[in-house]
C-alpha cells in the first residue's frame, strides 16, 4: 500500500513531490488547477521532466489528480457540460504528461433531472474525455450520497463504466467516509471485507484503483460529506485501521486528504498516524485466526464469481 495525502502543487510539480517527502508520503494526490475555477494549468516541460525523474527514484512513488469540484458531466446545462468535459480531459492529458495513476472524479449530480437520463450524460462525457486522452486512468469517486449525487452505489458505479464503454482505464477510488455517509458499515475488518465483496462482485477486483481514507464526522448513512483526523471520528480508529490493511487494497495509493490534526490538510502527523493505523490494522488481522479480515484477492474473486453464475 503507498499511503500518502493530498499536498499543494503550488509553485509546479517538483514543489509537490518535496512537500509529500516532507510528510513521509509513498504517493500524493493534487489538484491540476484550482479546485473552483474552470482556467486549465499547464506545467512546464522541465518542470514535468524533473517531476517524472524524482518519481522514478523516490521515496514518493505515485501521483493521483484529483479533478475540479465544478466538474458535473450529468448536467443538461450546455456551457456547464462543455466545461466539465474540457476540463475533465485537460485533466487526464495533464495525467498523461506526468505519469499519474489516475484522474479522480466526482461522477456528478442530477440537479433534479431523471436518474438514468444524468447517468447516461456522463456515460458519453466519461467516452468523449478517454478518446481525448492516451493511457491515464479515469477513477470515479463514489459519493456520500447527498442530494442527487452519482455513484452512491456500486450498481451506478457500474452502470457508469458500462455506459463510458467499459474501457480498462475507468477505475473506481473508493472513500472510506463517503461509504460510511452512504450507508455502508466499514467500521470493522469483517464489515469492509462484505462491502468489498460486494464491489467485486458487482464492479470487479480490477477497477480498484486508488483510496481516499479519510474519517468521518457523521455517522453510518447519514448522507453527509464531512472528514474529520484519521481516528477521530465515526469510523474510529479500528475502521481506519481495517481500510489501511484490507488485501485486496495492496499496492494501491491510499489518499488522506484532510482535515488533518492542525486543522488543515495532511501532514506529517497525519501520515504518521495512517502508518501507524495500517501496523494495527495488519496486526489485528494476524491475530484473527481464520476470520474473514484477512482474506485476500484472490480468494475474494472466487465466491463473487460463483454468486455472478447462480
């Protein structure tokens, strides 16, 4: 697992990477421009080249982006569409430049339109943004479940990949709060375990890309995007722990985006404290002799298969 956070890209691309090695960070996510204003940012080419060069060495290894909040591919409005898939795909070619493991987005919002007629729109806007860009991965976030928010459920998560034409590049980043606020109960090793069962079942193990482990100020099905400090809040520290030190997660970039223990976004005491709920997290599985907290991949494929036949 590359555990990391969300850091500034102020200042260009290789200031990013100083700040996650600042925090002791295996992977960073940033946002590609400003998170609420549509104006693109392109980086430098040396820029770029002296970013790839650091990634290659390390000790950070990864980079996700995260793209604009404004971004909702769902929306009838014209201009608002336009401006969601232009930036949408600036964003992947932006991850095409500097080797990101992915583009995260938030799959949009209804705005009070029929569910299947906004889930289709971004079927087409997700089409339009891959043949724009060349190999960096779309992942769909799923949401807290707000209003008329997309991809509450991994059945509309699915229904999105499909419709964006099932291209291996359309990944899923998972978040941990957000599955708690939507009704998922994540707060045990075991509960985890069920809901990624779920996820494989229904979406597949190859579509897991990418993490956003952040707490939770609201509780289990509460429809509320609110972060609190790893371990401060409704998902506790076991939670937290179980989601740093899930099987099926290896390898992946596990984001915390914050608000971290000063009250802004994460940093070096956040990172710690990840680390050290991930130990807990791997002890504890140790400790459960035969429980279900430590299955791993492969063994979770098998079962959904065999639900998929029946």
């Amino acid at each position: 697992m590359l555990i990391g956070g969300h850091v500034s890209p102020a200042g260009g691309l290789v200031n990013a990477f100083h700040r996650g090695v600042e925090r002791d960070c295996d992977a960073i996510q940033i946002f590609n421009q400003s998170p609420r204003a549509w104006r693109h940012r392109s980086y430098e080419e040396d820029d770029v080249a002296e970013f790839r060069g650091l990634l290659a060495k390390g000790p950070v290894r990864a980079i996700v982006i995260h793209a604009v909040y404004l971004i909702n591919p769902a929306s009838k409005d014209r201009v608002v569409r336009k401006k969601s898939i232009d930036a949408l795909a600036h964003a992947l070619q932006t991850g095409d430049r500097i080797g990101a493991r992915g583009v995260v987005v938030h799959p949009g919002s209804t705005v009070g339109e029929p569910l299947e007629e906004a889930i289709e729109r971004v079927g087409d806007a997700i089409r339009r943004v891959l043949a724009q860009s060349e190999s960096c991965p779309l992942l769909l976030e799923n949401t807290a479940g707000a209003g008329g928010t997309i991809g509450r459920s991994f059945e509309e998560l699915a229904r999105l990949i499909e419709l964006g034409g099932g291209d291996k590049r359309i990944g899923l980043c998972l978040d941990s709060c957000h599955l708690l606020a939507s009704g998922f109960d994540v707060r045990t090793a075991d509960g985890l375990s069920d809901v990624i069962d779920r996820c494989v079942e229904i979406v597949g193990t190859e579509r897991l890309a990418c993490l956003h482990v952040n707490d939770s100020q609201t509780g289990l099905g509460s429809n509320r995007d609110r972060h609190a400090p790893l371990g401060t809040g409704e998902l506790g520290r076991k939670g937290c722990a179980a989601f740093f030190s899930e099987p099926r997660f290896e390898g992946l970039p596990a984001i915390f985006e914050g608000p971290g223990f000063d009250g802004r976004g994460a940093g070096p005491t956040d990172i710690k404290t990840a680390r050290e709920l991930r130990a807990k997290g791997l002890a504890a599985r140790r400790r459960a002799r035969g429980g279900r907290g430590g299955r791993t991949r492969a063994r979770a494929r098998t079962p959904a298969r065999r639900r998929t036949r029946g």
